[in-house]
C-alpha cells in the first residue's frame, strides 16, 4: 500500500512537474564571488512566480566560484533537472563554462556577469550584466569635460581586471588619453601600498580602479595616503554600501558609473527604470535591511523580468520542458522589446544579445559618505 | 628607485612581514609539538580582526556562539569519555574546566552592550573569545589522530580550514571589514615619514617573539614543550603530558593569531576568507626556518614581506609568483644540505 501511494505521489508530482517551467540558477554564493552571488540568491525569492498560469520553480545550486563547479551544476540542470533554462552565473568565467552546455543542449542561459561571446557561441546566451565598453564610455565622457589627458590603471590580477584594462587601452587613442600605468593586486591583498606608489609617482591626472565591492576601496585609500589629489573613477562593480563603508572619508569625490537601480530613490521620475527599480529596492531593503541593495542582485531581477516576458509567448508554441519550448523560449528572448528593467531598458536582437542602450548607466559621485547622481544617462 | 620609494617599500615590507613572522611562528610551534601544519593559521587572524570589527560596529559577534558551542562538544566528548571508563564523578570537574569562560564570554556579550565598551576592552574581548577556540580545535579534531601521519594531519587541517571559510563567511557575510586605527600619527624623520601604526606592529610582532624565544629557551614548561617536539614518546616517558602540551601549542598559536588580527585589522581591509593568502606567505616564512627554526622563519617571514612589497611596486602582476617561487631555492638547498630522519614510525 505505501508503495502504491508513494508511486502515485511520484506520478503525481512528475505530472505537474512536466507543466511547470523549470529554471537552474547557478550561482557563486561561496568563494571569492561571494559578495556578487549572495544578493543574487536572496533575490530569487523575488523574482516573478508564475506566469500565464504555469508555475516556475527555481533550482539554486551554489558553484563557489569555481568553473568545475559551474560545469558541473549546469550538466546537473541539463541531464537530471531537464530545465527549460539556465541562469549562470556570477562571474565572467563561471559563466563561460556554462554557455557551452548551454549550446550542446540547446537550452537557454541568461548570464549575470558581463560575458560577451561572439558569433555562433552567443546563439543560446543573453547576458544582462552592462558591457564594460558601455559603462566605461560615460567615464570617457567625463574624462573629456575634466581634461583628463593620462590615466593610471590599478585592477585586479583576474578576467575584470584584464577586461577594464583592455577596454580602458582600446579606447584611449580615440578618447585622447593616455594610460600610463597598469597595476594589478588580488582580493584579499594585505597591502597595495607599492602598487599605489607606482602609479602616483607617475602623476596621473586620473586614476580608474578596476575592482569590485570592498576591495575596491584599498587602493583608493592607499593612493589618498600617498596624498594624490587627481581624480579617482571606479567601475560599476564596485558600487554597493560596504565600499563606502569601508573607504570612509577618504572616497570623497571618486566618480563611476552604475546601473540606474541603485540610485533608485534618486532617478528623475521619467527614467523608465524607476518604478520597477524603486520596487526591487524596497522589496530587497525590507527583506535583507536597509542599505543591503546590491547592483549583482537587480542583475536576476531584470534575468526574472525577462523570461517572464518570453515564457509567456513561449508557451503558446510549446509545452515546458521539451526542445520545441526551449528553442520558443530562446526565439522570444532573442525578439525582446523596451522591457524596463531595474538596469535600463532591453532591446534585444540576434546580433545584440545585451541589449542595454545609455539608459543602462547613470555617473555617481561619492558626496558625504553617500552616492551622488552626477547624470541620469537618458 | 630613490631613498623615499626605498624607505617606503621598506617601511610596507617589514609591516606585513612582522605579521607574516607571527604567523609563521605559529605554524612552527604547531608543527613541532604536534606535527600539524595548521593551514587555519590565518583563519585565527581573520576571525579575531573580525570579531572586532563587529564589536566596533556595535553588534555581538557570532564567533562567541561558535565558541561556546565548540566548546560543548568537546564537553560532550569528555563526559562521554568519562562515562565509559566509569568516571563520572570528574563530571563536575568537567565542565566547571571546560566551560566556565565560554560561558563568562557569552554572558558578557549577551548582557553589555558592545558600543559602551572601551576601545581597549573592545580589543581584549576579541582576543579572549578567539584564543580558546585553539584548544577546542585541538581537542575535537587533532587529539583523537595525534598518532596519524602527516599526509593525514595536513589533510584534515585542509578539511578543517575550509568548513572554518564556510562558518566565517556565513557570520561575517562576504564584505570586508576594517577595525579603527590605533593610532593615526606619523614619526618624520626629515623627508621619511614612518606611520605609528606600522612601528606599533613591528613592536609588537619582535615583542612577541622574543617572549617566544624567552619562553622556548628559559622556562621548564617552555623546555618540556620543545621535548615533546623532538620525541614525544621519550617526552612522555619522562613524565611530560603530551596531550597537554598539543592543547597548549593550539592556546598559544591561537592566541598569535588573534594578536596577528588585531595589529594587522586597521592597516587592511580583512574579508572572511584573507586567512589563507597569510598562512600561505607565512608558511612560506616557516619553510625558509625549515619548519623548526624560530628565528629562521621570522627573518624569513621579513624576507617574504619585503619581497611582496618591492615586487607589488615593480611588477604587480607577478607579485605571488615571485613570493612562492622563493620556496624552490629554499627547498633545494634544505634537501641537499640535511639528512632526510624517516618518520617515527606507530
């Protein structure tokens, strides 16, 4: 008798199983992207529950920042789970492993780190992160009405330290700049003071620290003791409330530029990301306290907002869980139109899987210990 | 390269290398009495920095509960002990042993509130809650394998460092922390600047070690310590307790961590997981000492700050490979220079 019904149960729950729409989410709430993944995973429980009366589960496993790991979960997502989509992951490189399976089992990926494939490699991968090309061309802007003519580079020795340098030397000629230094340290670096040296010796007229989160406050202070008095620009990864915290006095008057979501309380009424920005935040704020909102959490919401949109013609085609939908729901992601979200507005096409335009970016500066909108972007 | 970067990088170096001495003392100590090389070293450091930065910020720190809850298992582990050989009556004994200052310490956290302590208190409270989570580790973890190799002791100190990363990270979340400054002066030596806070962490770091050395080389328990380290057996047929003497090389390793915290906590910023990049540089220190020389690895341990300091100004981005690397010569030059002694073998 129990195995009948536990039988029954099974057949049951495999039933409804087949009907809802499945989605993995690998992300990195362990190791060194801990501080990017753990806003991202408290935000699942805000993303949207069901739609055009199917219901979404969301699978959350924990890839520690580790490739193998990434792989492994989302062979996991493909091979046991048989999801209709991947969300992964936080970083650039966990997210790359990923987009192979992505490819070889034709499902679906939304990337939450700013990972740009090229060519057939992007069929099955939209990224919702900003590119660092986009973020850093407000900077360029910024950098002109400032008369910034030489740069020094500090960044971390991984992927986002490479990839702000390579944007920031790429660009250099035809912004009129020069980087005269690149330094590199690592996340949990007892000291930057030589790194720091290095570059104010060479007495930049602006220096851009491409770090994320706390971390990115080190060599800021440490360039301050140094007694530099430039300009100091970070990146958008380094925009959450620990950093100014842990900078304190010393990151007055440092300039970069962030999704719009976190000056939600901020942005001109007309930005089309206010409302769903100022939702997010204080659905955010009233579940983890006030001051907890991260930039890398909106990043699943907007990933939410999206398959929402695409699930939802998806499902007139096809039934969840078989290729036909996951092909439907990959063809309506690709035909997204003016969907706002909390980091600006998506329009997504076959050769722009991004989709971000300037609305995507708003330039801050830190005035008394708090962010100060310097542009809305729009 | 002109005098003011040279003194400046100096001046860097020898700051974190002080540190880097004291965790490579540490890591010496431990080996020697008990044959661990404790790779959650660093973690002591982390944890006690933290704990203060979470007092500072005017909250109770969970390590608190981690300790009391430590020290409940190895109280459940030593009445369960007692029990099965019949001795139930030490059971008072016991707990009044084991847990008496786990409990004092939660009491005190539950019932202050931390942001009317003094800034001093502040600092010793961090160090007493960190301090006896030494012994704890020991008694739960190393003294049941004392006799396992040490392939298997490094193992299990590989094991225990990573399930510490996943506690630290779920009480102190993945942000940095920065503890408030000593002291924010600077010594002007004509166009040198020193900062204080750097000469108050060399200060404490040589203070430190000569009181290692003074107590290694001219006190009994100090002497019975090194015995156990050079033969336990012949150290426990003289009357030595060797159990003891691991507890106490754990207590003392733990409390050079939570010193380590607390001196290096206002210079940088210290993220759940920057323990093992300093055990790393300080084991490196260690190595150059052979694992044995006390003096050795500090002069080794200020090598490998000084190393770090003039590499992050020349070329940054190799910076740890030049650090490790410095291991290979080390290496070769111990392995043709001394006779390889098997393993006491059990």
């Amino acid at each position: 008798m129990k195995k009948t019904t536990a039988l029954l149960v099974t057949a049951l729950a495999s039933a409804t199983a087949m009907a809802d729409i499945n989605i993995g989410i690998s992300l990195s709430t362990t190791g060194p992207g801990a501080s990017l993944g753990i806003p991202e995973r408290n935000t699942v429980a805000l993303l949207p529950k069901e739609v055009g009366g199917e219901k979404i589960n969301y699978i959350v496993l924990d890839d520690a920042t580790d490739s193998t790991a990434a792989a492994k979960n989302a062979r996991k997502f493909v091979d046991e789970q048989r999801v209709d989509l991947i969300i992964a992951s936080s970083t650039v490189p966990t997210s790359s492993v990923v987009a192979q399976i992505a490819r070889e089992s034709r499902t679906p990926q939304i990337a939450l780190a700013p990972f740009a494939p090229t060519g057939d490699d992007k069929t099955w991968v939209f990224t919702v992160a900003q590119t660092n090309e986009l973020m850093a061309s407000v900077l360029f802007e910024h950098m002109r009405a400032n008369n910034v003519k030489t740069l020094g580079y500090i960044g971390y020795s991984d992927a986002w330290g490479d990839d702000w340098h390579a944007v920031l030397t790429s660009s250099a000629e035809a912004q009129g700049f020069t980087v005269i230094s690149n330094e590199r340290f690592n996340r949990t670096d007892s000291s930057v003071a030589g790194q720091a040296l290095r570059v104010n010796r060479g007495e930049p007229d602006a220096v851009l620290i491409g770090a994320t989160g706390t971390p990115a406050a080190l060599p800021h202070t440490a360039l301050r003791r140094l007694g530099y008095k430039g300009l100091i620009y970070h990146t958008h990864g380094a925009a959450n409330q620990s950093f100014l915290r842990i900078g304190g006095s010393a990151l007055e008057g440092a300039v970069l530029p962030v999704g719009p979501v976190v000056m939600w309380n901020q942005l001109p009424d007309s930005h089309p990301s206010k409302s769903v920005a100022a939702a997010y935040a204080r659905d955010y704020e009233a579940a983890h306290g006030e001051g907890s909102l991260s930039p890398f959490g909106a990043y699943l919401m907007d990933a939410g907002l999206l398959i929402e949109r695409a699930a939802a013609v998806a499902l007139q085609q096809a039934e969840p869980g078989t290729p036909a939908f996951r092909a439907a729901l990959r063809d309506a992601l690709e035909s997204t139109r003016d969907l706002a979200g909390t980091h600006g507005v998506y329009n997504l096409s076959a050769e722009d899987h991004f989709g971000h335009d300037e609305r995507a970016r708003v330039l801050i500066q830190v005035s008394n210990h708090q962010w100060e909108l310097l542009s809305a972007g729009d | 390269m002109d005098w003011y970067v040279f003194t400046f990088l100096t001046q860097d170096g020898l700051t974190t290398g002080a540190i880097y001495a004291l965790i490579a003392l540490a890591l010496v100590l431990v080996f020697a009495v008990t044959r661990v090389i404790l790779v959650g070293q660093g973690d002591f450091v982390t944890l006690s920095a933290l704990t203060l930065a979470t007092l500072q910020a005017g909250k109770t720190p969970a390590t608190v509960w981690l300790l009391l809850g430590g020290a409940s298992l190895v109280c459940v582990k030593m009445l369960a002990a007692a029990a099965r050989e019949g001795r139930l009556a030490q059971a008072p004994r016991i707990l009044l042993m084991q847990m008496t200052l786990p409990c004092v310490l939660a009491l005190v956290c539950w019932l202050v509130e931390p942001a009317t302590l003094p800034g001093a208190l502040k600092v010793l409270l961090s160090i007493v809650i960190i301090a006896p989570l030494g012994p704890v580790l020991y008694r739960l973890v190393y003294q049941p394998v004392a006799q396992a190799s040490v392939l298997q002791l490094l193992i299990i100190s590989v094991a225990i460092h990573i399930a510490v990363i996943g506690i630290s990270l779920w009480i102190f979340g993945a942000e940095g922390f920065r503890t408030l400054p000593f002291t924010s002066g600077n010594l002007d030596l004509g166009e040198v600047s020193i900062s204080l806070q750097s000469v108050l962490v060399i200060g404490i770091a040589l203070a430190l070690i000569v009181a290692l050395y003074l107590f290694f080389g001219h006190t009994l328990y100090g002497k019975a310590l090194r015995a156990t380290a050079f033969n336990q057996r012949g150290a426990q047929l003289v009357g030595v307790p060797t159990d003891l003497a691991g507890s106490h090389a754990f207590l003392l390793a733990a409390i050079i961590g939570a010193v380590s915290g607390i001196l290096i906590g206002p210079i940088t910023t210290l993220y759940y997981d920057s323990g093992f990049l300093i055990t790393l540089k300080g084991f490196v220190a260690a190595i150059i000492g052979g694992m044995a020389s006390y003096p050795l690895a500090a002069a080794g341990a200020f090598l490998v700050g000084l190393l770090e300091s003039f590499a992050s100004f020349w070329v940054s981005a190799y910076k740890e490979v030049i650090v490790f690397t410095l291991v290979l010569p080390v290496l070769l030059w111990l392995s043709l220079t001394t006779h390889h002694v098997e393993e006491e073998q059990h």
